[in-house]
C-alpha cells in the first residue's frame, strides 16, 4: 500500500482545512486515501481518451476542485450541510472514554479496578489481583495489595 508523500499531504491539508482533522486515526486517514484512489480510477475510466497532451493543472485548482466535489465530510450528495459535532463535545467524550479505561481492570477488561500494588502503583480489580505476582503492567514484583476506593 504505497501513497504517494504529494497524497497524503493534500489529504492532511483538506482535512485540517475542513477542520476534521482532530481525533482522526491513521486507518481513517488510510480508508480516505484509499476512496481517493478509487475515486481517480473510476474518473480515469469513464473520463474520453485525449489524443492530444493534457493542459497544465495547477495544485492549486486540484484542491479548489477536490473540495467541490461532493461526498466529502460535512456535505450530503444533494449539497445540504450536515451539521458537525463541535469540538467542546468530542473533546469532552475523548475525555470520558480515556478515563473509562483508567478505571477497568487491565486484567479481565471488564470489572472497576479496586486494588493498588505496591511498589509499582498500577491498578487491577479485586478478583484479579489476589491470583497476580507479579504487576501486568510493568511486570514488578509485587510486594502487597492495598485496596482503594476512587472518588
């Protein structure tokens, strides 16, 4: 799966520009850039064959109409803006979804941790951590258990 680095970077610019580049993981980044090819292939099939060289296009009107075209994010194929979630809201569930994974047992995945090890600090549940010698985390012997209650 090579991309070419002009690819990408027209894609990271397009996308800071629409402002969705924030939260945006690389398989999302991928998945565009893969639309993108599909997109220029299909264009290139149904586009006539020219007999003679092709005018000059700038990178500049690349972009211009590569932002017009629609199905891009924000816009439905009829040309109505889909309103986007603001930006206070997605930080805000980042935030509830990081603190979501401190508070679960890294373990079992599944129960609230309860239990402090001593010396390393890390957290497990109270049904994994009695069965635990050594720290999953950083793999530190583990000296005692201290049970905690979070707030």
């Amino acid at each position: 799966m090579g991309f070419g680095r002009g690819q990408v970077q027209q894609l990271l610019q397009r996308k800071y520009h629409q402002a969705v580049l924030a939260g945006m993981s690389t398989s999302q980044l991928v998945a565009d850039l893969l639309q993108e090819e599909d997109r220029g292939s299909a264009a290139g099939a149904r586009a006539p064959a020219h007999l003679g060289p092709e005018p000059p296009t700038s990178r500049r009107e690349a972009q211009v109409q590569s932002t017009r075209e629609p199905g891009h994010a924000g816009e439905e194929p009829g040309g109505a803006q889909v309103p986007r979630e603001p930006q206070g809201a997605r930080d805000a569930e980042e935030q509830l979804q990081r603190l979501r994974e401190e508070r679960t047992c890294r373990v079992c995945l599944d129960r609230a941790v309860a239990v402090v090890f001593v010396p390393c600090g890390h957290l497990a549940c109270g049904e994994c951590a009695p069965s635990l010698q050594r720290c999953p985390v950083c793999r530190a012997p583990i000296r005692s258990c201290v049970r905690t209650f979070l707030a």
